[in-house]
C-alpha cells in the first residue's frame, strides 16, 4: 500500500485525464499520472507546490 492518499482534481473526467495529488504527509506533495497510478510519483517540497500552484492562477 502507498503511504500517499492521492486524490483526483473535481476537473478530472471518466476517462482518467487528470493528475492525482496527495498532501497527506508532512514535508512531501506528491504528484501522479491517473491513467498511470503504478507509475512515477513526482514528490515535492510543499513551498515548491504552492508556488507552482500559485503561477497558474
């Protein structure tokens, strides 16, 4: 089992073209393909997530 509690964006549609975030550990945001699930997780500092999540607004 993952230690990561990942979690699709309300944006995703059915056939899984979204991202999945999990914020449920500390010092980690972790980032994953939906239509992949087994595959690479991008794990980042929380700042960096928010300031990435910042420029796109």
């Amino acid at each position: 089992m993952s230690e990561f509690e990942f979690r699709k964006s309300s944006y995703s549609h059915v056939e899984n073209d979204c991202v999945e975030v999990a914020r449920n550990l500390r010092h980690t945001v972790a980032v994953r393909d939906s239509k992949t699930p087994d595959g690479p997780i991008l794990r980042l500092a929380p700042q960096t997530w928010t300031e990435f999540t910042a420029s796109l607004r």
